[in-house]
C-alpha cells in the first residue's frame, strides 16, 4: 500500500518584524552589532532586521542571514538569481577589508560623540580620545557652587485656612532668620502654621519676625537649631542685562529643583495683586529673568554665577489672560519665561527693618497720585516739605526708567535706597524738566497712592 503523502496547506508568508523604536533598544547594541565592531565572530544574527533571530535555527548555526541587496553578505544577483556566496572569513581580505569598514563607520560615529576610534592595525586595541575637559569643567564648577549654597535654601509648608501650601525660604544669618514671601507665609491673608525643612530632611516649626504685605516679604525664626549655614549675599545694583542666573526651589513640591537662565531686564516695575487680593497688593521694582519659576519657586533665591544670592522669586507672568493669581501658586500656572525676583537690596533692607521693628517704612517722595490718570503719574497733593514738585506735574521717568502710570512711579520708587535721592523726569504746563527729589521714610499703605 503506497504510503499515504500529507500535503501541507502553504502559510500565508510571515510579515517581517518592525524594528523596536529606538527608545526600547538596548543601549548597548545587538550581540551581533558588538561583535562586528569589536572584530569577533559574526553569527546568523547580523543582517536581521530587528537585532534577533528572523528563524529558529540556533545560534551556533552559521547560515547567513538573506536579504535583499545585500551585498557580500549573500544577496541577489540582478536578475533574482541567488549569487550562493557565503559570509566571507573574517580572516580573509574580504573580511578585513569589511571589518576595516565597520570599524572606520564606528570612529565616525563615536567622533560625534567626543570618542574616536582606533588601533584596528594594533591587534583590535581601542585608544579612546576624550572630549575637551572645558565642558566639564565648567559643569564641575557650578556643581560645587550649587553644593555651596543648597544648605541655606530651606522649604516651606504653610497650613492657612484649612488649605496647604509651599514655598521656598533662604536663610539670613546663623540666628536662624528666613527670608521669604509674605503671600507664602500668609496666602489668604492671615499667617498660617508654618513647618521648614532644611536640606538635610529635618523639619522644624517657625514662627513670624514680621512681614511686608508692600513689599511682599517676611521674616521667619526657627530656634534651637544648630550649625545652620547662611546663604551669601551680593550687590543687586551691579546686575547686569545678559549674565546668568539660576534659581532654586520646590515648584509643585520638588525641593531642591535647579533651573538656570539670565537677567532679562532690570528696574522692571510690577504691581501684584491686586486691592482686594486676600495675599495683598504689592509694588516691585524687579528683576526678569527667563529661568524657569513655578508655584512653589517663590520666596527661594535667584542666584548669580558665584552662588551668591540677587533676589528673591516672587512672581511669574501667567499665559492666561484671565488669570488673576500672579504668584503661580494655581497648580494651572507655570512658567512662560517670565518670572520676576525682588532684587535683594531691596529686601534685605525690609529685612533689616522687619528684624529691628517688626514694620516697615518703604523710601517715598511724599506726593499723591492720580491712580486712574495714564501716560505718566501725575501728581494730586505734595506733602514733603520743600519738594520741588508740583500739584498737576506728570511724572514720566524716575532714574531714566519709563514710567507709564502711578504704580509705577510707587514701584520705582519703593526699590531705591532710603534717605537717598532719585532724578525724575517731570511734564509741567508742556516743558519737559528733570527734577532731583529726595527719599524719605513712610509708612507702608498698600492701597495708598502715595509714593
């Protein structure tokens, strides 16, 4: 009886597996991929499409992988003819000259990458030549800044009105006072609890020394603590357009966080909040920067190259033109570029204040202004005795900064020094004059129009 012949049904042909993306391959290569660079045997991997087996031929089998146009490793012949040539030895010209290739492909790639590759002729040794040292030099240099500094940033948990939020803080002196944001400290107007974390994890109670709703600021105490390390502070008047800064923070939560950018611009004026705002109004004659500030950044350092401390993040632009919360604490907020730091002259000085009295009196030339009144500050009432200025007279410049409107002028004002002077430009009956008007101490009014 003739033996009975199973036919086979013929398979639809298998579809050729996709390359993994590029983000899931190993970092390392293929086994294959590594022994062509390295100039070690070459199994029936190399030629397969994803960096695995295309068959169920073991590993040790050494047929070579078929695929079209491939060249010397076996593919077709024009005219769909198989050519029959095997994978040519390694120790062959063939080989070496294909080894001499791969090698040269791999020192063109690894140039990009500050590595080149050779010593193919030197029995497969690699010399590997390192990039410039400059780059990390100058990345060593601000890893040893920051480690510097990141001692005197603390972290603020504040619990108000049955709500939780954070800030960040910068130590001023061994005594254990923290400089901050007074809408950190007080976020609907009434200070809450406050816990501060240090760098090194532990968790201590503060209390307030004084805040400035004006100026944005306050001062906290922690006692009892031990070995504190303060951050240094520089001169905000020599900052300059252009050079780098870096700031640091806890946004969303993340303490510790780094970012970097320059000074954008100085004198900027900026008014935040609002009359009825629950954290208060506040006048800032501050620093822009493009470093990345986000809620949770506010009352931590902006940092110059050196490490030492410029200013203090307050307040960040919102893309949304509706939105009516200038200090990113909104979990929608987040930056755009365009965060603002209280320059730390300015600070520390209501610092100083806070510490001695427990108030502050921000600089004034003792005028009233029209508040509704734009194309400068103009004035209503003159009460410094022996001003120059004049009811009537608009105000359009203060120290060659534009001024646009009242709180500006306040905004400008507010961030010069105490008992100094500032030169104004002054529109009077249509001439234009320049007018040097003395600062005084007043009382902080944060509705007030008085500058």
């Amino acid at each position: 009886m003739a033996a009975e012949h199973q036919v086979e049904e013929p398979q639809a042909p298998q579809r050729a597996r996709r390359p993994a993306p590029a983000w899931w391959s190993h970092p390392g290569g293929s086994a294959a991929q590594r022994g062509a660079i390295f100039g070690t045997a070459v199994s029936a991997e190399v030629g397969m499409s994803d960096g695995g087996r295309d068959d169920d031929r073991p590993v040790g089998d050494r047929v070579p992988a078929q695929r079209a146009n491939d060249g010397p490793w076996g593919g077709d012949e024009p005219g769909g003819r198989r050519s029959g040539r095997a994978v040519p030895a390694l120790t062959s010209p063939k080989g070496l000259l294909i080894i001499a290739f791969v090698v040269v492909f791999a020192s063109l790639i690894g140039g990009g990458l500050g590595v080149g590759v050779e010593g193919a002729a030197e029995g497969g040794r690699l010399t590997l030549h390192q990039a410039s040292s400059s780059a990390s030099k100058d990345s060593s240099r601000t890893a040893a800044v920051l480690g510097s500094v990141l001692p005197g940033v603390v972290y603020l948990q504040v619990d108000a009105g049955g709500q939780r939020t954070t800030g960040t803080g910068v130590l001023l002196d061994a005594n254990g006072h923290i400089l901050t944001n007074n809408h950190v400290v007080a976020p609907q107007g009434a200070p809450g609890t406050i816990t501060v974390t240090f760098s090194t994890g532990q968790h201590h109670p503060a209390t307030i020394v004084g805040r400035d709703v004006g100026s944005d600021l306050a001062v906290l105490r922690v006692a009892g603590v031990s070995g504190l390390n303060p951050a240094t502070f520089g001169d905000s008047d020599n900052v300059q357009v252009g050079e780098p800064v870096m700031a640091i923070g806890a946004p969303y939560g993340l303490r510790g966080t780094v970012t970097s950018g320059i000074v954008s611009a100085v004198d900027r004026p900026i008014v935040s909040g609002s009359l009825d705002s629950p954290a208060g109004h506040s006048y800032l004659d501050a620093l822009q920067t493009d470093a990345p500030i986000n809620p949770g950044n506010s009352g931590g350092p902006l940092l110059d190259a050196s490490g030492t401390v410029i200013g203090i993040n307050t307040v960040i632009r919102s893309s949304d033109p509706d939105s009516s919360d200038p200090y990113g604490s909104d979990s929608t907020s987040g930056s755009i570029g365009l965060g603002f730091a209280i320059p730390i002259d300015q600070a520390t000085a209501v610092a100083a204040q806070l510490i001695g009295g427990g108030r502050a009196t921000p600089p004034a030339i003792g005028v009233t202004l029209d508040r509704g009144f734009d194309g400068g500050a103009k004035i209503t009432d003159v009460h410094a005795a022996g001003s120059k200025l004049q009811v009537g007279d608009v105000v359009t410049a203060a120290d060659g900064v534009a001024v646009t409107d009242a709180d500006d002028l306040i905004a400008l004002i507010r961030g010069r020094r105490a008992n100094g002077t500032t030169q104004l430009t002054v529109l009077r009956n249509g001439a234009s004059l320049k007018i040097e008007a003395k600062l005084t101490s007043a009382p902080t009014d944060a509705t007030s129009t008085k500058a």
